[in-house]
C-alpha cells in the first residue's frame, strides 16, 4: 500500500493553485493511474477529502462508538490519498511511491512529497 501525505497548509491553498497547476497535478496523477492499470498493477487508488472530513473513533464503554470530528490543528501531516498495488517487488512499490511524490505542486514543479510504503500482510508474520 502507498500511503500520500500532505499539509494542512498544501491542502487549505488547493483553493489558490492556478487552473494549470491543477491541471498539471491532476495529469500527473492520471498518467500514474493509467500506467499502473496498464501494466496490471494498479488494485485501487483513492483520493481522500480533507482534515475536515476525518474522523477518530474509539471503542466507548459498552463497545459504542466514540467520534472526534476533524480538523485536527495539532496535526500538520493527514492521509491525503493511497494507491493498492500488486508488484513483484518492494523495490517497484518504491519506485511507484517515487513517481507519486513528484506530483507538481502550486508552482507545476515536481514535488517531493512523503509517501509511505507498506507491505499488506496476507496472514500473520511466520517466525
């Protein structure tokens, strides 16, 4: 799984990004996206809504569900997005998490954003 991050500060100045940064960021994504699913390796991808839409819950007393809404202020990273890949190697996710984080951003530059990869275990680890 590649995880994308991003600011609570990238994410509130979306709003003022130029129509051809946009575009450029959008393209970019696509282009990933396409390639992924041409080469059969692409499972799913998702864009995910803002702070403001996220959600903590815990088990209450009783098991009953307990809600934090967002935003979180004290959180100046959240989960902005995530790919599921099925790759022959660790080695190709990263190469994948690398083309994800230059992504354009504001300026249509290639960014560098962090993207985490981690391995979706199929079972418990063997020792």
């Amino acid at each position: 799984m590649i995880l994308m991050q991003s600011t609570t500060k990238e994410w509130e100045s979306l709003g003022e990004w130029s129509p051809d940064a946009v575009r450029l960021m959008v393209d970019h994504m696509n282009k990933l996206n396409d390639e992924l699913k041409s080469s059969g390796e692409l499972v799913d991808a998702q864009g995910l809504g803002g702070p403001q839409h996220a959600k903590i819950v815990r088990a209450g007393a009783g098991g009953g569900p307990v809600v934090t809404d967002g935003p979180f202020p004290e959180a100046k990273e959240f989960l902005a997005g995530f790919w599921i890949v099925d790759v022959a190697t660790p080695e190709r996710a990263i190469e994948i998490a690398a083309r994800a984080s230059a992504c354009p951003g504001p300026d249509g530059k290639p960014g560098d954003g962090p993207v985490e990869v981690h391995p979706v275990m199929d079972g418990p680890p063997v020792d």
